[in-house]
C-alpha cells in the first residue's frame, strides 16, 4: 500500500479531503473491499485540486482505513459492514454511489 502525493499543497481551513474508489481514475466504480486504488481531491468551495492517489496493494481493511485516515469523504460503489463500522469509527464520513460516476476534475 502506498500513496503518491500529486501536490505538495497543504489543505486550507474550509477544505474538504475526499477519496473515491476507482479503477481508471475517472470513475467511482469500486467496492471499497476490493478497490485497488483512491482518487484523492482537496475540495472547497473555490477549487478541486487532485492531491494523491493511494494505492492499495493487498486486501486488508484496516490498513486501507489507516492510508485513508486523514479523508473526510469516502465514496465507493458497496461496502461491507464490518468495513463501514471501521471506517465510520475512524471519523470518516462513506457515501455509497449507486452509479459509475464520472470524478475526473483535472
């Protein structure tokens, strides 16, 4: 598991971190227990800034819920419940998206 940061920029007050399970990079179409990589945006209300991909090399939850610690938002296509209880214990608010969804902001 790893994470390739695309920017350098620090989250201002008012920013919203958001991840989005994906397999192509412009889709939320993954299951959270099986995506192998999160899309990872900075999001206020001027600006949507790509900051870093995190990639998920092995099926773990608790590792994927430790890589995603510092997101606000989590979006995927289905979750487990035992996955949802960690992540929303981990204070991170998942949004199940019942469509692919296009996210590409670049």
């Amino acid at each position: 598991m790893s994470r390739i940061k695309i920017s350098t920029n620090e989250p201002k007050i008012g920013t919203l971190k958001i991840a989005f399970a994906t397999s192509d990079m412009e889709n939320i179409d993954a299951h959270f227990g099986s995506a192998k990589q999160f899309a990872v945006y900075d999001v206020s209300k001027e600006s949507v800034q790509t900051c870093e991909i995190i990639k998920i090399e092995e099926k773990d939850t608790d590792k994927t819920v430790e890589l995603l610690g510092d997101i606000d938002i989590v979006y995927f296509t289905n979750i487990g419940a035992i996955a949802a209880a960690k992540i929303i214990n981990s204070g991170i608010f998942p949004i199940k998206y019942k469509e692919i969804a296009y996210c590409n902001y670049s």
